[in-house]
C-alpha cells in the first residue's frame, strides 16, 4: 500500500490535536515543553521515511518518560517549512523538574541524529531568547495554534445558509506546510480517542466548541497572564 500523503492538516485531525490538548489539560498533564525535531538533519534523510522516524522517536521518548515516572503525554503534528525542510513539532508534558534534563538529552532520542546544531529546537521565550517552559495554559495554547498553522485553508462549514471558513472561525492564521508523506498528526495513546472515549469525554467537535477550547484566559489586571 502506498504512504498517505497530506499537503495540510484535515478539520478531523484538528479536532483530535485539540482534544488532545483539551483532555491533556483536564488530567493534569498539560504540554509544558514544545519543540521541534529537523528531520532532514538526521543520517541518509529522505522524505519518505518520516512516518518510522516519528514512531521511532516516540518509542525512545515513552521510555525516557517512563524511567522517571512521568507520565506519557504528547501531541505531534509534521510539516515541511523555512530552512530545515522535513521537521515535526512536538508537545510534552515535562514537569518543570525535569526540564534542564530534558534539554540535555533531547537529541539523543532522534533516531539518526549525527550532530548537526539545531537538529532539535525547543520554542523560546522570546523575550528572554531562552528555552520556554509553558507555565500557563495561555502560552500553551499559543504553542498549540501555531502548530495548527497547516490547518487546511479552504475547509469550510455551512452557518445560516453562509460558507465559513474553519481557520476564521476557530482563529488561526493558516500557511502552507508543504506534502507530508506519512502520518501528519498524532498523539499519544494516553490522550488519543479511544482513551478519551473510555473516560467519559466529551469531545469538542462544533467550530463553536473548538473555538472555546482555543480561546485564551482573560488576563489579569496589569496584563499578566
């Protein structure tokens, strides 16, 4: 059977990533730490490999997470964008005491890494240009809709006889993410639908709804979050 091949990310896989994200928030185990992989900067890369150095590197990060008792909690979504081609954006939950080791051990759980600089990236503070542990569900989300940036750009839905576009409606600023061979999107199966669906879940599926789950906390007096 030939590889699945995406140019963007569907209004289904969305509505997984944000439930995901959703229920992560809801067990306690919010995506504090988000970071991308290069995969074009691993050993022999080709683009169609993609979907086993992705399950490769979820393999090594479940164990790393699971010799420290954390748990296993995580969302990816692959793209292809600037100058490091193929890469995949990842979220974890890393609780704040682990995060120095974390950081210091992340490329030895890419499969294939060889060295190159930058071959992993951890999304900064902008302000402080330094490695950004996601404190506060406002900056997580922030995190997540811009991972949500390849969302299809022309998936609509119907609302008073009107055609609507998913990415006006829910607030994200669409860009194209180049041809993914393999899985675009996933996450772990601690957060996945069928783990959802056996807690009782409710899950988030109208625009309306998915909207609420990304719309961010009013901020406090004096603009912090």
């Amino acid at each position: 059977m030939a590889p699945v091949k995406t140019d963007a990310i569907s209004i289904d896989a969305m509505i997984s990533l944000v439930n995901a994200f959703a229920y992560a928030e809801y067990t306690g185990t919010p995506f504090t730490v988000y970071f991308a992989v290069a995969w074009s900067k691993t050993h022999n890369w080709t683009d169609d490999q993609l979907a086993d150095k992705q399950e490769a590197f979820a393999r090594k990060l479940r164990k790393w997470l699971s010799a420290r008792n954390i748990p296993v909690a995580y969302a990816y979504v692959g793209e292809i964008g600037g100058k490091v081609g193929v890469h995949t954006n990842v979220a974890v939950h890393i609780p704040k005491t682990f995060f120095k080791e974390f950081q210091n051990c992340l490329d030895s759980l890419v499969p294939g890494f060889v060295g190159i600089p930058c071959t992993t990236k951890l999304f900064e503070d902008r302000r402080l240009e330094l490695p950004k542990f996601h404190y506060h569900p406002n900056q997580r989300l922030g995190s997540l809709k811009y991972t949500l940036k390849g969302l299809d750009p022309d998936a609509s839905f119907n609302a008073d006889g009107k055609r609507v576009k998913w990415c006006d409606a829910i607030g994200i600023r669409p860009k194209p993410q180049g041809v993914i061979v393999g899985r675009r999107t996933g996450a772990s199966h601690t957060l996945g639908n069928v783990a959802r669906a056996k807690a009782g879940w409710t899950e988030r599926t109208s625009p309306a709804a998915i909207a609420a789950a990304l719309t961010p906390f009013p901020k406090r007096k004096g603009g912090a979050e």
